[in-house]
C-alpha cells in the first residue's frame, strides 16, 4: 500500500492513542508521533520507546510547560471570565492550544500533509481522521 502521506500524531502513549496510531498505519498513513510535556508525570521516554515499536516513523518529545504557562495560563489569571458558566478561566484552561500549536510546528518542520489526535473531550471512543492543518 502507498503512503496516503505523513500525519502528526499527538499523543500520551496511553491505550487509546496507541490504537490510533495503528489504525492510522493500517489505513496507509506515515504516522510522525508527538508526546508533549506539560509537566506531567508521565515517563515519557517509555512512550517514546512503545510508539516506536508501534510504528511510528519518528517520535518528537517536546517540553511546552513553560509555553503553556506564559502563554496560556498568567495571561487568563487575572481575568474574571468563566468556563462553563462557573470555573474562572485560570483554573479550567487546557493544554490542548498550546500542545496543537507544537503540533503544526513539527508538521511544518516534518513536510507532513496532516495532524491527529484522539482529544475530543468525549470519552475515549473516538478516532479522529487526519486532518490538514492549512485549515487551521
């Protein structure tokens, strides 16, 4: 099967990430795995090990922590706006903008056609297809 092209990853190494990235290689994709680091305690060298035996074709760790912080989190602090109609901002802000934000950089860096993830704030029964981020 030829490739449909390279797709950026975004994941934790966990169980449902992982069924994504094979799924993404049995439907033909190139799959470049991205683990971020957003001060978790995770071992993130042992995921980098298991997407790899998975087969991902290359495997980028990067450390956003400080990016989240600076970009993400003190510039919301001080405001008074809420999410969900009852959490301030500053305490119900998610990593996923900034960790996305690294995401397309890697695509960019890597010529690679797409990025995915499996976040959809849903559960963990979702898959989602490859999207092209020059829609973003």
């Amino acid at each position: 099967m030829s490739s449909k092209g390279s797709v950026v990853l975004a994941l934790s190494g966990g169980l449902d990430t992982s069924c994504n990235l094979v799924w993404l290689k049995e439907q033909g994709y190139d799959v470049i795995a991205y683990l971020a680091n957003i001060g978790q305690k995770e071992d993130v060298e042992e995921a980098r090990k298991k997407v790899l035996k998975l087969g991902a074709k290359k495997v980028f760790t990067e450390d956003v922590s400080r990016e989240l912080e600076e970009v993400f989190i003190w510039p919301a602090g001080p405001s008074s706006v809420l999410g969900e109609d009852r959490y301030l901002l500053g305490t119900c802000l998610e990593a996923r903008p900034c960790i996305a934000h690294k995401q397309v950089e890697i695509a960019q860096r890597e010529g690679a056609k797409y990025v995915s993830h499996d976040a959809t704030g849903k559960g963990n029964d979702r898959i989602w297809m490859p999207q092209s981020y020059s829609r973003f």
